[in-house]
C-alpha cells in the first residue's frame, strides 16, 4: 500500500489511476494524516485481476516453474473433493 500526499495526488492524478487499475491501493495523506484511500474496482467474476491485486499487495507470488497457466484449468486426477468430504463426513457418524 503506498502513501501519497494530498498535492502529489493532484500533480499526478493519472499516473496513481494507472497504479491503482493494476491493483494498487493507495493511501492519500493530508499532513502526514491519512484523509482517503483510493483502491481498484474488482469485478467479482474476474479471477485474473484478483490474483493480480494480490500480486500487487505482494501476498501472492507467481508461478515460475511447470506449464501453469492463468487461463487453463488444471485437471487433478482422482476423486472430487467434494466426494471425498462426504465420505469424511460419512465416516464420523
């Protein structure tokens, strides 16, 4: 999260708007005094631009090694995940 003064903001208004649609969240200050925070819209189907304002905030890394793509589904071999809960969940009773 970055932090930014009340005039800096208005001297720069768009190269901050540009920051904040790559997901970027900032923090406007008056003063040293935090007055607003300006963050991206993220639309809730779009899982790419979460993972991206993750990456962002340095929560997430990207993957570097295997054929891991952003767009392509990973088939996992084996039984679903939720048969698999049943059965744990048949179990205990």
């Amino acid at each position: 999260m970055k932090k930014i003064g009340l005039r800096e903001a208005n001297l720069h208004f768009s190269k901050f708007m540009k920051q904040v649609r790559d997901g970027e969240e900032i923090i406007v200050t008056e003063r040293g005094i935090p007055i607003a925070t300006i963050k991206p819209i993220i639309k809730k189907d779009n899982i790419l631009s979460k993972l991206k304002a993750l990456e962002q905030r340095g929560i997430l890394k990207p993957a570097t090694k295997g054929n891991i793509s952003n767009n392509v589904p990973l088939a996992i071999k084996g039984k679903p995940v939720s048969e698999i809960i049943i059965e744990d969940r048949e179990d205990r009773t």
